[in-house]
C-alpha cells in the first residue's frame, strides 16, 4: 500500500470552533454526513452555555470561495482533511429576545 492511499473509515481529529473562540477538539469519521457533525457540535456549545440555540452551518475558513459546507455531504466529500479547524456560523441573524 503506497502512501497515497486513503482509508476513508479512518478516523481523523478536527478542531470545532465559535465565532467567540470556543473550542473543541473531536475525532469523526471521515464519512460523516456535515448535518451530523454541526448538530452534534451545536448540542456540545449550547449544553455548556456558550452558544445560544439556533440554526447553524459549519465553514471551512481555508476553503475559496463559498467556505460553507454543504449539509448533506460527508466530510470527506466537503474537503474537510486531519487537523482542519471547521467554524461554526449562525444561518439565520439572531435576535434578542
């Protein structure tokens, strides 16, 4: 096996992160659907307080163009690679209520 090959079952770790900074580090599936891994990282920010509940979609900053990543792709698919750092951003304009 050459080392251009790539095992796509192989779980790889990526860093999930805020606007305001928050962090976390998870390790996911190269098959992932994105829905999947944003609802997760949603769940995590909101249950420790540091992201308010709403509709979100998760970014890949290195990406040209449109760095938003499309929900039903998996992650390898979207380009997401080892090490990446993914941002989550607010779809829909949060108000205060």
């Amino acid at each position: 096996m050459t080392n251009a090959a790539v095992h796509h079952d192989n779980p790889i770790k990526i860093t999930v992160r805020t606007l305001a900074g928050h962090h976390d580090k998870v390790t996911v599936k190269p098959d992932a659907l994105v829905s999947t891994v944003t609802d997760h990282e949603v769940t995590h920010f909101v249950d420790k307080g540091q992201l308010t509940a709403g509709d979100y979609a998760l970014t890949l900053p290195r990406r040209s163009g449109d760095a938003e990543l499309d929900p039903t792709a998996t992650l390898t698919s979207a380009g997401v690679v080892e090490d990446d750092v993914l941002v989550l951003v607010s779809r829909k304009p949060q108000s205060d209520g």
